[in-house]
C-alpha cells in the first residue's frame, strides 16, 4: 500500500536506523504523561483499541503494558514499519496485537467495533484529517473515544538559550505541506474532531522539561537528521540552515542547557 501523506519513515531522517531511534526516544520522553491523560479521557483495562499510524511498535508496547487485558489493532499503511512492529513486538503482546495494513482513511475494519482509538503523531501528516477521524468515528462503538495525540510547529524548539529556528521552522511548514501535511495541525484538533462529528471535546497539553527529565530525554527532539534530510532533498539550502546549526552548536555546548515540550492531546466522543 502506497504511503499517503508528508511522512515516509524511510527517506523523513538521514538514516532509516536513525529514524526508528528518535521514533523509540520520542514516546519514551512522553509516555508517562501520555498515559496520563489517556487514563483521563477513559481508556481502561480490557478495551478493545484501535492505535492508527502504528509505526515500529513502541507505543503500541507502552498500550500492551498499561492494558494486561485488553486487544490492540494496530492500523500502519507502511509495510516496512510494520514489520518491524511484528519482530519488535514478536514477544510481547502474542494474540492481543491484530496488525491491519490500511490507511486510516479506509481502515476496512468493522462499524462500531472499538471502544477507544489513539492516533498518535499521524494527523499532522494526513492530506485529510477530517476524514481521518470520520473512519475511526465509524469504527468506534457508541461512546467510544479518540483520542489524536500531535504538535504544533510554534511549540517546537522550546529551548534555553534559544536556537535561531525561525527560517528552518517556515521551511518546514512548508515542505509538510507541500507532501499534504499541516505542522500547525496542534491548533485545529479540537475542530477536527468536531467537524469529523465528535462530541463532549476535550484538550490537555503534555509538557516535558529537562530540569525535571534530564536533557538526554530530549535527544530525539534536538536530532538534526530530519533538517539535514531536507538539504540533501535540496528542499533547503545550506546557507539557509547556517544559523540554525551555529545556534544549536552554541545550545550544546551551554552547560546549563535546558528544553521544554509540548503534545497536545485531543479526544472526542462518539454519540
Ligand atoms: C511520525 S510516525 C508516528 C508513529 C507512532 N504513532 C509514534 O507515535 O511513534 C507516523 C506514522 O503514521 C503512519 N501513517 C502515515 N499516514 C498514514 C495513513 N494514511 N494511514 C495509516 N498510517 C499512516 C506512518 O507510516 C507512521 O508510522
């Protein structure tokens, strides 16, 4: 199946081992928060749950761990992803992981079949997000939830001293949308779920700081991979990207250094 959408986990970094890194550090850096929250929204022990954009498997293990009893479809367009979510999670999960290869537009799953879904990083790359979250309406029962885990461009690189980000930011913004995406997609979750026919919204931020994690926590935040993707892409240029680099060499170097991030966490009920 043909990836849709700005995210193609084989060409989005410098290296696809690269990529699976900063994919593993990235749900680790949020998770404990994460769950947090989902708890919050309702997810609980013994649901059956959908988790579309899937990807190599880490957050479906955390799912696996925080529900003993429940079922997971993990839904991932990307075949090579998903194999590696199978040998990663090969013993983990056994007979409560199903693996579905669709995309999240046309799941091919069953109407009213889940009682909680988590899309997690996936929106922000979806050429139609309204019609994302319609499908993964359908598929949840009545009184099932969503719940769309994303960020937000102007919340990036939250960082003490601060790194001159402001061209690779733009730039960004407009290589994600120019693949169907939209960085800014953070802001317009709330109307997304409630455009898709969602009910009783809902919206919480996760916010991680290194004074309290460590900054290694926020190595695949600070992972230059993706920008330095887009130069060789000739995407960006090399001079456009100079200020960039002198300034996240100085943030490394400062002792002190300190980041800051932020999720946001999006959930809707279906009536
Ligand atoms: C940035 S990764 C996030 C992976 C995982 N959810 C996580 O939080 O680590 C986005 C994932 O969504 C998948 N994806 C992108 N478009 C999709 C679509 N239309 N349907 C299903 N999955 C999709 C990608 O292949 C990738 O695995």
């Amino acid at each position: 199946m043909v990836v849709e959408g700005s995210y193609r986990a084989s060409t989005y970094n410098l290296e696809w081992e690269r990529e699976i890194q900063r994919l593993k550090a990235q749900v680790n850096l949020s998770w404990a928060k994460e769950a947090r929250n989902l708890q919050r929204f309702g997810l609980a022990d013994g649901m059956n749950v959908l988790e579309a954009g899937s990807g190599p498997g880490f957050f479906t293990e955390k799912l696996l761990e925080l529900l003993p009893n429940s079922s997971i479809a993990a839904l991932e367009i990307d075949t090579a992803l998903q194999e590696k979510a199978v040998e990663y999670l090969q013993d983990k999960g056994g007979d409560r992981i199903n693996y579905v290869r669709a995309s999240v537009t046309d799941t091919g799953l069953n109407d009213n079949t889940f009682d909680f879904a988590i899309a997690r990083l996936l929106f922000v790359h979806l050429p139609e997000p309204v019609a994302a979250a319609r499908e993964i309406l359908r598929v949840l029962k009545p009184g099932g939830k969503l719940t769309i885990v994303d960020n937000d461009a102007d919340l990036f690189w939250l960082t003490n001293p601060p790194q001159s980000v402001e061209i690779v930011r733009e730039k960004f913004k407009q290589v994600i949308a120019s693949r169907g995406g939209d960085l800014c997609v953070g802001r317009k979750l709330c109307r997304i779920l409630k455009e898709a026919g969602f009910v009783s919204i809902d919206l919480e931020a996760v916010v991680c700081h290194s004074d309290l994690m460590g900054i290694e926590a926020f190595a695949p935040l600070l992972d230059s991979g993706p920008i330095l993707q887009m130069v060789k892409q000739g995407l960006i240029s090399e001079s456009e990207i100079e200020s960039y680099l002198v300034s996240r060499e100085a943030f490394l170097a400062e002792k002190d250094r300190a980041m800051m991030s932020f999720w946001l966490m999006a959930c809707g009920e279906k009536h």
